[in-house]
C-alpha cells in the first residue's frame, strides 16, 4: 500500500523554540558541532490504490491547506514511497 | 552546510489521535482514498563542517536517547543533505 509522505518545516525566518531548546541541551552534552536544529512535522499518509497525477495533485493541496500552517510552516516536500518505511499501518493493526 | 535530517515516527502499534482527527478531517473533504494518516516528527540538526562517521553515530544516538521517545516513537530515518532543502538557517538568519 503506498504510502504518500508530507514534510513540513517551520518557516526560515522564524524562531523555533523548541529546537532552540534542544540545540542548547546538545551544547550543553558536549556536542558542540550542532549548530542549530530546527523541528518540524512528517506526515504519512496511506493510500487505498494508486497514487495517480490527480491524487498527489490533491494531496499537494491538502498538505498546503490543512497539514501546514502557511503563516509560519512551509510544505518542502510530498513524495510517494511504494511502502511505508516503518510499518506504520502494518498488517495486524486493526485500531 | 550539511544537514542531518532525523525523522521520528509513532510506533506502528499506537494510536496517533492527532492523525485519526486528520484522517477524519480528510474524509469528510471527500478524500476518501487516504486511508490514513500518521503523524511524527522531523528534525533537522544544521552542521558545523564536515559529517564524519563518529559524527553520525552520535547523532543516532543523540536521536534515539533525546530526540524520540522510545517508549512511544520509533526513529525511522537518520541521513545526511548536502544542504538545508528549504533553508532552515539561510544566511542572514542570526537569532
């Protein structure tokens, strides 16, 4: 089952506190050669069939619409992969 | 810059609420082809210099003891870009 992937991250020229956060408690172990992280959101989606030209289209504008915050949050990327990596929705979950 | 990109998924076995309401929210759209969707995490760790192998292995490390929560997450992904794909960091950006 094909698995369409949607990553948003918080805009460029926006503050990330949380990832400033990390950043800080990465120094503060020893890993001074992180300069900054930043955080955002991957989402997985899991199709029922193909994914054709018109259902990424769709997607593509879900992802900008709903999945992303356009005021603080870009969309860079929404990708096919044939299966999900992980097995999210993997045989046996019926929840 | 290299980027190291750390992705970070809910374990296939859990239940995702905030993916359920949005599966919910698609249906209701008419995007009845998405069966599901899950929601995680991306994190991307802006790099002073070059990635070297130790470097990398901290950084699965790092991963896996503070940015994902094992109990709940699962780290899908740790891979290095060349460059930030959207410019997480670009230059001029100095909070």
């Amino acid at each position: 089952m094909p698995t369409i992937v949607v990553e948003v991250m918080p805009k460029a020229e926006l503050l990330d506190p949380a990832g400033k956060a990390v950043t800080g408690a990465l120094h503060r172990l020893g890993h001074s050669s992180i300069a900054e992280v930043r955080i955002g959101k991957r989402f997985e989606l899991r199709v029922d069939g193909e994914v054709d030209a018109e259902l990424l289209k769709q997607v593509e504008e879900v992802a900008a619409d709903m999945l992303a915050n356009g005021v603080i949050e870009d969309v860079i990327d929404v990708r096919v992969e044939p299966a999900s990596a992980h097995g999210a929705g993997a045989a046996g979950e019926t929840h």
